[in-house]
C-alpha cells in the first residue's frame, strides 16, 4: 500500500501547474489502482457532475485530473466537471477519466439574458433577466470553427468584467490594491480571473501589507465595517475572510458591483446555439424555486425548453442542507415541486455540489431523505450524460441527427441513453472499435460486455 507521504506528493503533482506534471501524475495513480497500491471503493451511486475545477475556481485547488482521481478512488458512478467562461479544462479532464475507466462528462457555465424575464430575478439574485446557464456533454474542447468566436467571447467578456472589478475594488481596499497580472492571474493556470480568485489574491496582498494580526485586523475593520474582534476572527479564518470581502466588494451595493447590462450577456437563444452546434446539452441551472423567475417550474421550463434546453442541473445541497427547519421545508418543497415537473416533461435532471467554494462537499449526502427519493432519477441523468458525451464521439449524442431518426419520444430516448450509460463504462465502450446502429442493438451488445 502506498505510504501517506508519497501518497501527498502524488497529490501535489496532480494539483501541479504543470500540464505535463499531471499527466505523468494520472497514469502513476492509475498504475497504483491496478497493482492495488491504491485502494479504491467499489463503485457506487454516489456521482458530481457539476465539480469547477482550477481553470475556473475550485474551492479546494483541484485540477481536472485530480477530480477524475478523486471519482475513482471513491468509487463514483460518475463525475462531470464544469468551468466558468471557458471548455480549458475539459480535454485534460476526459483524458484522465477514460485511463481510470470512470464515466464522465464536461460542461461550461456562464450567464445568459433571457428577454421573456428581463423584468424578473432568476438564479442570479438582483440581477433581474440574467440567468446562470450551462452547457453539458462536449466531447473535445475544439468546438466547431462557426462556434469559437462565441467561445473566444465569453473568455474575453469574462476577463473584462472581472478586470473593471478589481480596478473599483482596488481603490476602496487601498493600500491593498492588486497588480492584476502579478497578483491575480498567477492564482489561474490559465488566466481564467473569478471574483474568488480576486478575493483569495486581496487577502494575501493584505497579509504581505499587514504582517502582524493587530494591523490587519485593523485594516479590515476599517474595509470591511466590522469590530476589531470580528475582523481578528475572520483573519484567522481565510475561507470566512475571502467570503467577507466578496460579499463587502463585490455584491450588490458594493464598490466592486456594476450592475448587469443586457447587452453585456448573450441572448440565452444564441448560448443555447452555440452548446447544440458544438456538441453538447442545453441545461438550465436551477437555483432553490425562491425568486419570481424560479416561482412557477412549469413556466420556467416550458420557456427553457422552447428556447432549446433538453437537461435541468441543480447542487441539491444548498436545498435542503440549512440550519433553520422552516427554510429547509420551504427548499425541499421548492425541489420537489421542480423535479415533478421536469418528470412531466420528460427533463433529465443531473447534481453536483459545484466545488467552487471551500467548504462546498464533494458530494451530496444522496441518503438524506430530501435526495434518497430522487438518487435513480439523478442517477440516470449522471448515465444519460455520460453515453451522451461517449456516443457524440460517433455522431450519436443525445441532441443528435440519429437520436431524432431513432426514437419515437423523448421518454424512449432517455431510456435508451440512461441504460447505455449505467451499462457502458469508457473501457467498454473502447472495447468494440464499431457499434451497430440501432439503439436496440447497442444495448443488447453493452449488456453483453
């Protein structure tokens, strides 16, 4: 069994900067998995297809290889990762998951401006008419040439936005102000900035300016609009302290927010045209039935799906996992009340916890009563999305020119891609260099693998 010491070294190395560094990494662990050096669970239900990874912001550092490592060592049904703005991680994350056989899938995630609710908030609070927005289920990151300049702008207008942050944000944590380059960007392996990052680089710049707690708690006293004694616990709290200067700096009312334009965003049509061109889902991101967007599931959806979204993704633990009984009764009834209706409508459904805050799990608690009750459901969106992004290597994904000639509904597709999904794992599906045509042949041949 491999030691604890050079088990930490071959974590350092797969949350290395270095590409190269992490893939010598992967095929290492993978070596130990099958000598047995490393012991991995047994597969189970337990899956995250929403997991950011550090080409966006992952609250605990991880890499795409190390979360495809981490899905095998505890034995998940399955783990998609998701990033914000950009697919950089994407081919590196799938790479990885094929040579540890763990069934997966990639998306992206921006926001989107819905016209139909310009005047309603959504899943982004006071931001009425913007909508988080995913895509799920790309196959490679090269999407196709009449796509990439959508790709290339959310990039840009991601590095825009969070650049005229940092200058608005800069002047008021004066003198603690970043060098966006030296400060920040060298937090990203790729130049991807998020308001985390930001957050995490004027914490250490204040620590650098401030080296005794006295002084730095007396600077954040001061920025932040809190007693000494508050600030003297959140600087010995990092996570609660970086939480705290986004919150003061950058939400609503404070200096770092500029509220949303419109014209900032794409029009959701457009984002929806750019996933399905490319290969993958459409997804609505569904925040907790709360808002005035959100009141109504079947409106919600009804829009969604009219303007091409064919998956609905939640983080299940953010709806029942609060401290308060009567909130928590209120956000179970609010998942409840969506999941029946994308049921009505046939809407595959796929969790994740997001991983894009520390603290956030690795993944839901599926045994509480709230989720236990839906786990074959959200399995079987974790299958579908999985043979969706094996198959779209074929041309026979689930928004696919074959998926239409196939089936007769929507009910039998999702029955067909659920199934091939829980049978067909990466190594099977490399197993067999052609698969017949029809989706009764494919299953009949994946139940024999």
């Amino acid at each position: 069994m491999i030691r604890s010491d050079e088990a930490k070294s071959l974590e350092t190395e797969l949350n290395s900067n270095d590409a190269a560094i992490r893939r010598r990494a992967v095929d290492k662990f993978a070596e130990l998995c099958r000598n047995g050096e490393i012991e991995c669970t047994p597969e189970n239900f337990d899956h995250n297809m929403h997991c950011h990874t550090c080409y966006s912001y992952n609250g605990y550092g991880y890499s795409p290889s190390y979360i495809a490592c981490l899905a095998k060592r505890n034995g998940w049904f399955a783990a998609g990762i998701v990033d914000f703005d950009v697919l950089d991680a994407l081919d590196e994350f799938l790479s990885a998951a094929a040579k540890l056989n763990v069934r997966a899938s990639g998306g992206v995630e921006s926001r989107a401006f819905i016209q139909e609710l310009a005047h309603e908030e959504i899943n982004s609070p006071g931001e009425p008419g913007i909508a988080y927005h995913l895509g799920l289920g790309f196959s490679v990151s090269d999407v196709p040439p009449s796509q990439q300049l959508f790709l290339l702008e959310m990039r840009r207008q991601a590095h825009r936005r969070t650049r005229g942050i940092a200058a608005l944000v800069n002047d008021f944590l004066a003198p603690a102000g970043l060098d966006f380059t030296a400060d920040a960007v060298r937090l990203t392996p790729n130049a991807n900035v998020t308001e985390r990052h930001l957050c995490q680089a004027y914490r250490e710049k204040a620590e650098k300016l401030f080296p005794t707690s006295e002084a730095r708690s007396a600077f954040w006293a001061a920025k932040l609009g809190v007693s000494p004694e508050k600030a003297a616990m959140l600087i010995d709290t990092p996570v609660e302290l970086e939480a705290a200067i986004r919150s003061k700096t950058m939400k609503k009312g404070g200096a770092g927010y500029v509220a949303p334009d419109p014209k900032s965003f794409p029009p959701i049509d457009r984002m929806n045209t750019f996933i399905a061109a490319s290969g993958a889902i459409p997804t609505i991101a569904w925040l907790n039935g709360f808002s005035s967007g959100e009141s109504d599931p079947g409106r919600l959806l009804d829009l969604h799906i009219a303007k091409g979204a064919a998956m609905l993704n939640i983080v299940p633990d953010r709806n029942w996992n609060v401290s308060d009984p009567e909130k928590q009764k209120k956000l179970i009834h609010e998942l409840d009340r969506i999941i029946a209706a994308c049921k009505e409508r046939n809407l595959p459904v796929v969790a994740g916890t997001e991983m894009n805050a520390p603290g956030q799990k690795l993944v839901d608690d599926f045994s509480h009563p709230a989720l236990a009750r839906h786990l074959e459901l959200f399995v079987d969106g974790a299958a579908l999305l999985s043979a969706h992004t094996l198959l779209g290597r074929l041309g026979r994904g689930y928004l696919s020119e074959w998926a239409k000639n196939s089936f007769a509904d929507t009910a039998a597709k999702n029955q067909f891609f659920a199934r091939f999904g829980r049978l067909v794992t990466p190594e099977k599906f490399r197993s067999l260099r052609t698969w017949p045509g029809s989706p009764a042949e494919m299953l009949a041949l994946a139940d024999k693998l």
